[in-house]
C-alpha cells in the first residue's frame, strides 16, 4: 500500500511539473481511481453517520488559522442566516486562531484547546463531546523545496497526529471535513503550498477509506485547491489574484461571502443536507406529484420558449418547485431547456439523475422536456453517444446539440479558442454524430459585434460563415442576446440597495426604471440588427440560447419584465428557439425566474419571480390573441376585452424580493404574484394579451365563428323562423362567459342559460351545415346585432376579407357580404 502511494504521489509531482497545478477533480480525480466520488460502501457510510434533526442541536466545530477564522464567520454571521431552507438547530463554533499552522495546532495541542476551543465551546452553551462535526481547514507555511512525493511524506504525519487529537478530544464526532487552504501571493503562501497540501487531504481521505485510519470518518470540504488564479476547478469553485487582501495571504471580505456560500453548495448537496438544511430530503428516484393547475390553460403554439438552466439540479426540488415547473404550460405542451451538464456541471452524475427524474415527471403528467446540451467539442464523441442512446430509452427528448459555450472567448485556459482549431475539433465530432443521430441538430456559437462596433472576433465570424455554407442542412447557429450598457446606460450605475417597505413609494427607484423604459427602445434595435445580421449571413436556423441581461440586479421589475414580453412578442418568430437566462437557481447562481427567498420575502423556500409569470403568460397565449404593452411598449388600446396581464403600482412593482433592495430591513411586496384575468379595462402599468373577436368565413355553405377561447354557439327561434346552429371550432379554456353581450340583445335572454350550459358541458368540436345561403346573410346581420350592441364599444373586429369574398363566389349566390362589412367599418375598401 505504501508503495502505491509513493508511486501515485510521484506521477502527481510529474503531472503537477507540466499542468501548473490544474486541479485535482481535472487532473487526477479527488480518490484513487480518477473518480471524483467516494466509493458506494464509503459513500453509504457517509450517509449513515450524518445526524438527525430529531436529535436536538448539531454542533459544527471549525479548527485552523486565521483565514477559516474570517470564512468561518462570514458564513455563520452574513451567509447562513440568510438561507431560508437553513438548520435553526445548527450551531456554529468557530475554534480557529490565526497563526494556527499544522505544525503549530499538533505541538501546541493542549494549549490551542483550553485557550482557544473550549472558550469558543462555552460561548455557545455547548462542550466537546457534544460536537458532531469538524471542519479542519490548515497548511504549513514551511518554504518548499522538495518534489511533491517528498512533502506529502513529510507533512501529512503532522495531520495524522492532528486527527488522532481530534478523535480523543472529541468523541462523538461523526465527520471530519478537511479543506486544503487557498493559495497566497506572499512568498510562502504561494503554490504550490495549497496544491500539495491537497494531495495531503486526498491520501488522508483515501487512507480513512481503506481503514488505516480509525474514528471519525473523513471527506473532502469546499472549498478545495483550483489551480491558478482564474482557473476554476470542475465545481465551479475559481480563486483570483483580487480575492486576497493587499498582505497576499488572507481572503478580501467579498471572497470570505464566495468561500462561505461554496461552502453552502457544497453541504446542502452531499449527505450533509440531512443537517445543513431543514428541508425534507426527497429521493431521487421518487416521482412528486404537483397540485393540479390553479389556472387552466389552452395549448399554445408559442412553444419554442424555455431556460438556460444553470445549477438548475444542484438544490433538493420540493413538491411546490415541481408544481411550479409543470404549472409553467398546458398539458400536452413542450418545455425547452439549455442544459450545461457535460461541459460545466460540477457533479454531471447527479444533475443527470435529477434531469432525468425531472422528466420522468413532466411525462407522467403530459408535458414534454425538449433539451439542448452543450458540449465541449474536445470531448470523446463515442462516450457522448452512449449517454444519448441512454437519454432514448429514458424517452429525454433531445432537439439539438450545441457545440462549445461561447468558444470564441479568450479563456485563462492554455487552450486554442480560434474557428481553426474549433472546426478541427468540432468537424469530426460533429460527423461521427451525423452518423448515429442524423436528424439531430448542430448549432454553432456567433460572435457578431454591435451596430458600429470593431468585430473583434472577426475571424471566427469570417470562418465560421464559411463552413456553414457546406454545413449539414439540419444545423443552425446561436445567438445570446444581451442588451448592455451601450442599449440601457442606465445600468452603468447600479442601484445601491436600500431599506423599502412596501405599499411606498420610493422615487428615486421608480425613476431610475422609468430611465430604463425609455432606453428599452434602443435593445430592440439591437435585435432588429442581429436577426438581419444572422439571416442575411447565415440563412440558418437561429437558435436564441441566452437571452436576459447581464446585470441582474435590474431584474424581478415590471420594468424589465415588460421588456422581456415585448421582446418576445416582437422576435419570437425570428429564433427556432428561446432559452431565458435563468431558470430555477440555487442561491449561488445569478437570478432566475424561480429562485431561493430571503429576510425580505412572505414567503419561505422559492419563490417564483416576475419573470416566471412572463415565460408562463406568454407560454399560454393563443395564437391568435393580440398582445398590448402599457409599460414598455407602443401599445395605446384602451378597454380591452378578455384581457390576461400582469400589473403593479410602480415601475419596480416586483414578486417579493428584488436586488435592489437591502434584505435585512425590507419588506417586499408582491403585486406580481400570477397573471390576472377578466373583462374589466386594463390600465395603467400592465402588459398583456386579450382575444379579439375573429369573424371567418369559410367554405361553401358553412360560417365559423371563432374567437380561439371564446366561441360563441347562437340560437334564436323569436325573430328568424329557423333555427341556426353555427360550424363552430370550440377550444373552451376558461368558466368566465362574456354574458353581458348577449344579455344585450333580447333575442338570446332565452335561451343564453340553455346554450351556454350546453357549450360548456360539450367542450368538443359541434358542426352543423346551414345549408339556406340566405339564413347565412340573415346570420352575419345578427352578427351585426351583436357587435354594435355591445357593452365595450372600441373593440377592433378583425375580418378576412378575402375569405368572405370567396365564400360569396363558391356559394354560386352573390350576397353584399363585402359591402356589409364595408360598411360597418370591420374591414377596408
């Protein structure tokens, strides 16, 4: 065994030699074996030892140095108590003291322990044997001059006996957590003391596996060493040269709130969540069953709108959140979503299973996930493959691939990002996927620059549009739309958050969104430009992967959701597909339309955001509804019928918690809070759809009147001698009739109860032909009845004339059909 470790620790240092310290879950694995995941006996021993809520208090005991004493800090004084889904029975202790080296900690023991623990421990109303958990985080500042086999063989005895103490002194730990230090500019701070002192952590962890440790077990903490400065680990987890404080050793205050909420992502996504947080665990092969719909909606063909879902699987989902996600669309109807599983997730096995339990449940309850993967270009296409035929017999739909996150980048990453080694890599990869799957889609990242604006990615544009000319036909290329500060100049200045108290008015803020508004215009010019750019140099599919805006902080606005409704209700035709950045994210993530709720929020765990009910509003809108924008668009219609909207008093009206808030003193207000729906004018600050009255005329001897929601089925046996009953399509999707239209007109008081109740019980297509052309004429006359009688008089009727015209001719009977609607204004000469 020694041996073995000798020879791994030498083909680290020659591996270390080469890779300028490329971390150890990329380069070698964080256990023996190149895995980064325990083994399943070790992993079922992990789970077994962490602790019950039912127990009562949980102690988390934190030994080491003074840069853990900050992080320990910052996370149990700023970043914990903001977590909503928090263990209120979990109890800090922070055991460090600056100084503490390894060295220092094992030599003067007793003394670290009576003048620095045990205080710590009687602070917090607790004694040693009441810890359960311990987070050492340590290293040694010694110069280093040997190889890394070397100082591995020199320091980790020093550990050893470390844990050793640890196990006396505290008897009832269950888990130790190791973390190896960040790195430091200062002279003996500097690399590769943080790297060797992590393959330190990795053979002390594997040595526990294999039993030649006893007491406590022992598992890797967050964070742990990323490399170079710039260069993140798989997790995610990046360390600058900015991050540390001008002594080039210890983490700046913004870094202390980055270490603490990886430490927070970290244990509320291992079997430490059984502690960290108080959230019921759900299995991950359990199916949730959501609540039904609160509202029901028709099937829409605006289906081509999904998320970007970044850390979307690193949170356990509730029975509220998957309602939450099945709620956004009909039944039957499609839910797209970019996934960055294999070029970016940090734990790609996990967010795998959850995907696919994610879509165990979409199916069960007739909704069907659409996903776009990213993928590295450089990955080995036979592996990808068999994870797609996987996918297939989990009956994942799978609609395209996408090659390469913003490739064009010049990344901190030693590698090549021109087009040339792009279609080097892509070419082959992008062939032998043709072969097994040849109708699935390959698009590509743009870079097209602003209207104006030096392209400085010209030679990827310049290649890329050359390869797409001989391109499989099927494949398409991206677009990620990002409005600016060049677009809103507004958001050069970032609002400072501040203390608000919903109902009030805080002018100020109110402005700032009003400035917003105005710049708005600017944005869809920008999308006028890049969809002309992309058609007229492409002639492709484009495939809109990211759309949102780089400054979040601006959004959970009725300012900015207007935006984002005008955008789509402009463009949407112009992309094969839409994916909003963000969908579901955990508190780590940048915000999305369903996100982790705090101090200033009513409600508890997530919370569904404005831009949730735009995704869904817009999801929802019949085809052939017509959109209006009082916020921030051009929209001037005023008493709209069949409206559905969202509204608010303010510009920044938002659903709870916005950004530019301070979380500790407000209280947020949730004006937008699901999409309202009625007859009643819609004024003010909203945005919307409504369902005009569409009057058909169709084939020979039959008139379909349809208004998509609304169809309006009519009898009447008082004034004409036959009874009519209209070829209608009926889609019912709602219970509110518009009544007091007919209720208006004498003729239908009788029988308004009988049709109605027989048109609602009846949901289904009722066709009968009236076969007398002239009853037809009579009919469009009692359509005439109807519309000018009714109760909102500036309704716009939409007709297609040419329809009518050819109804008239096929009849072989002319009737003034043309003239008649002239006349009534319905149409133009």
């Amino acid at each position: 065994m020694k041996l073995y470790i000798t020879l791994l620790i030498a083909l680290f240092s020659l591996m270390v030699q080469g890779q300028s310290y490329v971390p150890l879950d990329i380069l070698g694995g964080l256990y023996r074996g190149g895995s980064n995941d325990p083994p399943a006996f070790y992993q079922t021993q992990l789970d077994d030892a962490n602790i019950s809520l039912d127990n009562g208090e949980v102690v988390f005991l934190g030994l080491g140095a003074s840069s853990p004493e900050r992080e320990l800090n910052t996370l149990m004084n700023i970043v914990y108590p903001e977590i909503t889904d928090r263990n209120t029975d979990l109890v800090f202790v922070n055991g460090n003291k600056g100084g503490t080296t390894i060295e220092k900690m094992l030599d003067n023991w007793n003394q670290y322990f009576s003048g620095t623990i045990e205080p710590a421990l009687k602070s917090k109303g607790v004694t040693a044997s009441e810890v359960d958990i311990i987070w050492l985080k340590s290293a040694s500042v010694d110069p280093i001059t040997q190889t890394a086999d070397q100082y591995v063989a020199d320091k980790m005895p020093y550990w050893i006996q470390v844990i050793g103490l640890i196990n006396t002194k505290f008897p009832n730990c269950k888990i130790i957590y190791l973390s190896s230090k960040h790195w430091g500019t200062l002279e003996k701070h500097a690399e590769p003391e943080a790297y060797y002192t992590s393959l330190i952590m990795k053979e002390i962890i594997d040595e526990r596996i294999n039993g030649e440790i006893s007491g406590a077990l022992i598992a890797w903490a967050h964070p742990f060493h990323t490399g170079g400065s710039g260069i993140a680990n798989s997790y995610g987890h990046i360390w600058y040269n900015s991050d540390l404080e001008n002594d080039g050793v210890h983490p700046t205050a913004a870094a202390q709130i980055k270490v603490a909420n990886y430490m927070d992502s970290w244990y509320r996504n291992t079997s430490a969540k059984y502690w960290w947080t108080n959230a019921d665990f759900i299995p991950e092969d359990t199916i949730i069953i959501p609540p039904p719909p609160d509202t029901v909606f028709a099937k829409s063909t605006h289906n081509n709108v999904g998320f970007q879902w970044q850390n979307g699987f690193d949170f356990t989902w509730t029975n509220a959140d998957y309602s939450a996600f099945i709620n956004l669309v009909a039944e039957g109807d499609t839910i797209p979503l970019r996934v960055r599983i294999f070029d970016k997730d940090s734990n790609m096995l996990r967010s795998i299973d959850r995907m696919l339990q994610l879509n165990d449940t979409c199916l069960k309850y007739n909704r069907t996930l659409q996903v776009v993967f990213c993928i590295d270009v450089e990955t080995d296409v036979h592996w990808f493959i068999n994870y797609l035929d996987e996918f297939a017999q989990e009956n994942l739909n799978v609609i395209a691939i996408e090659g390469d996150n913003e490739y064009y980048f010049a990344k901190q990453d030693g590698k090549d990002h021109s087009i040339e080694y792009y279609l080097s890599k892509m070419i082959p990869f992008r062939d032998t996927l043709l072969s097994y799957y040849p109708t699935l889609p390959f698009i590509h990242p743009t870079a097209l620059a602003r209207p104006g604006k030096k392209n400085k990615y010209a030679k990827w544009e310049t290649g890329l549009i050359a390869y797409m000319k001989t391109a499989p036909k099927i494949d398409g290329v991206v677009l990620h739309f990002y409005p600016n500060e060049v677009e809103l100049p507004v958001t050069k200045n970032i609002l400072v958050p501040r203390a608000y108290n919903y109902p009030a008015l805080d002018q100020s803020v109110n402005d700032y969104y009003a400035q917003m508004i105005s710049e708005f215009p600017n944005a869809y010019a920008l999308a006028d430009y890049a969809f002309n750019y992309l058609q007229t140099n492409y002639s492709r599919d484009v495939w809109v992967t990211e759309f949102s805006t780089p400054t979040g902080e601006i959004k959970n606005s009725l300012a900015f959701s207007s935006y984002i409704w005008e955008l789509l209700n402009r463009y949407e035709h112009n992309a094969k597909y839409w994916f909003y950045h963000n969908g579901f994210s955990p508190p780590v993530s940048s915000p999305g339309v369903r996100n982790n709720s705090n101090r200033a929020d009513v409600s508890t765990g997530y919370v569904n955001r404005s831009d949730y009910y735009v995704i869904q509003m817009f999801r929802n809108m019949p085809a052939d509804a017509e959109y209006f924008n009082y916020v921030s668009g051009s929209s001037t219609k005023s008493n709209l019928p069949n409206s559905n909207y969202l509204s608010g008093q303010y510009n920044y009206s938002s659903s709870g918690f916005a950004p530019w808030m301070d979380n500790k003193t407000s209280k947020a207000g949730y004006e937008i809070d699901g999409i309202k729906a009625g007859n009643n004018p819609v004024t003010g600050l909203a945005f919307g759809y409504y369902y005009p009255d569409v009057i058909t005329a169709c084939d020979t001897f039959t008139i379909t009147i349809c208004d998509t929601v609304y169809s309006h089925h009519i009898e009447y046996d008082t004034v004409y001698p036959q009874t009519v009953l209209i070829d209608t399509i009926y889609t019912f999707s709602q219970d509110t009739i518009y009544s007091e239209v007919f209720d208006s007109i004498n003729i239908f008081k009788k029988k308004n109860d009988k049709v109605w109740g027989y048109m609602k019980s009846n949901s289904h297509q009722i066709t009968t032909i009236i076969t007398d052309v002239d009853t037809a004429y009579n009919y469009i006359t009692v359509i005439d009845t109807l519309i000018t009688s009714r109760v909102v008089q500036d309704v716009a009727i939409n007709c297609r004339e040419e329809e009518i015209i050819n109804c008239a001719t096929n009849a072989r009977k002319p009737f003034n059909a043309n003239y008649k609607f002239i006349e009534k204004g319905y149409i133009k000469e």
